[in-house]
C-alpha cells in the first residue's frame, strides 16, 4: 500500500523514531485508545478486594524476610 512505510537501508534511527510517534497519532489508534479507556477506565479505578491486598502485603513480607536473611548472611568486606 502506498501509505505503509518499509524501513529502508541508510534511514536513520530519528526518522524512524518520528514514523513510531506519528504512529500513535493515527486516527485508528486515538479510537482505539478512546474506546478502551471508555471501557475500562471504571473498572480500573475500583479499588482493590481486601483478600487480594492481605495477599500483596504477605508476600511483600516475606520478600523483607528474605531478603533480611541475605544481607545477614553475606559477609561483609571490612576497608
């Protein structure tokens, strides 16, 4: 098609930085955009289930513990 670009030998990485922008500027892509964000935007400001919060902070506790247990372990290099 004659609007499709092919990258081409000796371009330089700008233009084809500039193609990547423009890209997001096309009108399919603001549609898109606007329709998913129409779609989803109310389910991703909910805010999340407590069962899935106490999960989160269990792990984050345990990734503390560990990583406690590491920095003990690794001996350290006296200057």
């Amino acid at each position: 098609m004659a609007g499709d670009e092919k990258p081409r030998s000796g371009r330089t990485s700008e233009t084809a930085r500039s193609r990547v922008k423009a890209s997001n500027e096309r009108p399919f892509d603001l549609w898109l955009q606007k329709q998913l964000h129409a779609m989803y935007d109310e389910i991703a400001s909910e805010p999340l289930p407590n069962d899935l919060l106490n999960l989160i902070d269990r792990d984050a506790a345990k990734a503390d513990e560990s990583k406690k247990k590491d920095d003990a372990a690794t001996p350290r290099n006296k200057k």
